[in-house]
C-alpha cells in the first residue's frame, strides 16, 4: 500500500540559510507520527512546505497519490491535508460555534455542493455539534473564542481542523502550556472523532510523544536524523546526543 503522504528530497533557504535540506519521509494512513527536534530544528517550515504556506526550493510532495507541490493551501485541505497553527489563527469575536460552522461549511461547500444549500447547511450544522458534544466543549459553544480559556481554546483550534475533515492532520504544538491530563485529552478528541485520521504531531513534550505515537521522527538542524519506533528512537545514540541527555530510559 503506498503511504498516504509521501515527502522526498525536501529543500528550503531562507537567503543563505539552509532550513531543511534533503527531507524524506512517509506517513501511512491512520498513522500517528511524532515530529520532534530542539528549537530551530526545521519543524514548522516542513509543516509549512507541505500545506502549501511556504514553496520548498527542491524535492516533491505527494498526498494520496497525487503530487500537490503546485497546490495552494485551501486545495491541499480540500483534499484532505489539514495543519493547525504553533500561533493559533481564531477568530476572536466569533463564537466558538460560530467559528466551527465556517470551517464546517467551507468543507461541506467542498464536498457537497450537489446536495444544494440547505443540506450543506444542515449537514454542516449536524457536524458542529458533534464536534462539540465529543470535545466536552458543548456548553461552551455560545462563548466568544477570545473568552474562552487557554485550553479551550487550544481545543477550539483543533476542532477547527477537525471540521474540515481532515485525512491527515498536521498539529504544531497543540500541546504547549498545557498540563499532562490536558495534554491528553485533547489527543484524545481527535482519536474519538475518527480513528482512522493520520497524525503528525509536533510536540516538545517527549512524554506525550513517545506515549501517544506509533513512530517518531527526529529532526536536527534541518536534517531528520532518525525515524523509527518511539523504542528504537529513544535508544539511539544520535538522538540522545542532539537532546543532550534529555531523554530518560
Ligand atoms: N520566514 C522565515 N525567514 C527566515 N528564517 C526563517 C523563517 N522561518 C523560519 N526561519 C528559520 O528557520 C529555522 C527553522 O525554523 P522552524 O520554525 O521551522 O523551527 P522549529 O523546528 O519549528 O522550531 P520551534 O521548535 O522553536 O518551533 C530557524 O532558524 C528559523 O529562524
Ligand atoms: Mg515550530
């Protein structure tokens, strides 16, 4: 079977700095990926080169058999290539049930157009609650985005991907500020939404990467340095070397 998203030979300068050089990498449908690396590692600008935010100088980037280099962001998501943000891009005055029926709706507007308005509506309307109702976020949905709290609204961002339907999602620290139990429930909202959605999950917190991921892929100055089972990752020397003995046994 031929993996769901499949990067190769991925390059990226900025003026004279090498950011990314040579990135291949694969994710299998269903998969959960841990990408992880010390600051400055390279991290976002793949996640940017691979939505579409950022045109990457070499290499090619394949998403469920089809290349998407020339795609911009919008077509790579309506194909099923959904990123969230390290800096959250809400909608402060919107309501956060509001905010989730224009993402619902952008979706639904993609893929269901021959059904007509009202069933768009409507279908997107259904799926908003659902996304709710499994978030624990429901009696929140009438409050403004900017006066929900942290959590919630580190939640409310994730949600906002899940609305578009998403075949793989690209999560960039959704995790950070967030406590452990936080941390874990709000991976657990995507699991319970669809358990067949790929993840790449950027995540500076090794316990939940190495708790929640099949595979880790470890970057370092631009380069991945190793990709393997969060076991065989967290033994290797090279990775041990580049977070200086951070990593317990
Ligand atoms: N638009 C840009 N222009 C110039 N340099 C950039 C730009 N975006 C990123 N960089 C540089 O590219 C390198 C990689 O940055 P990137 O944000 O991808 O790292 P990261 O692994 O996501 O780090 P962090 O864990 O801190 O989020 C850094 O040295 C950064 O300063
Ligand atoms: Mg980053």
């Amino acid at each position: 079977m031929s993996a769901l998203l499949e990067i190769s030979g991925i390059g990226k300068s900025f003026g004279a700095v090498r950011v990314l050089s040579g990135i291949s990498l694969a994710v299998s449908e269903g998969e959960t990926l841990g990408l992880i690396g010390p600051n400055g590692a390279g991290k976002t600008t793949l996640f940017n080169v691979v939505t579409g935010f950022l045109r990457a100088d070499a290499g090619q980037v394949r998403f469920a058999g089809a290349p998407v280099d020339r795609l911009p962001p919008a077509e790579r998501a309506a194909r099923g290539l959904v990123r969230t943000f390290q800096k959250a891009m809400v909608f402060p005055a919107l309501s956060l049930r509001e905010s989730l029926a224009m993402a619902a709706r952008q979706r639904a507007g993609q893929g269901l157009r021959w059904l007509g308005a009202r069933a768009c509506h409507q279908e997107s309307a259904a799926r908003v609650e659902r996304l709710l109702a499994e978030s624990g976020l429901a009696r929140h949905g009438g409050e403004r985005m900017a006066d929900l709290s942290y959590g919630e609204q580190r939640i409310a961002d994730l949600l906002m991907a899940l609305a578009l339907e998403p075949r793989l999602l690209l999560l960039d620290e959704p995790t950070a500020g967030l406590s452990q139990a936080e941390a874990e429930r709000l991976l657990g909202i995507v699991r319970r939404h669809d358990a067949r959605t790929a993840i790449v999950l950027i995540a500076h917190d090794i316990d939940i990467v190495f708790n929640h991921c099949d595979r880790i892929a470890v970057m370092h100055l631009g380069q991945l340095l190793r990709t393997g089972t969060p076991q065989a990752v967290r033994q290797d020397a090279a990775v041990r070397a580049a977070y200086l003995g951070s990593l317990a046994d």
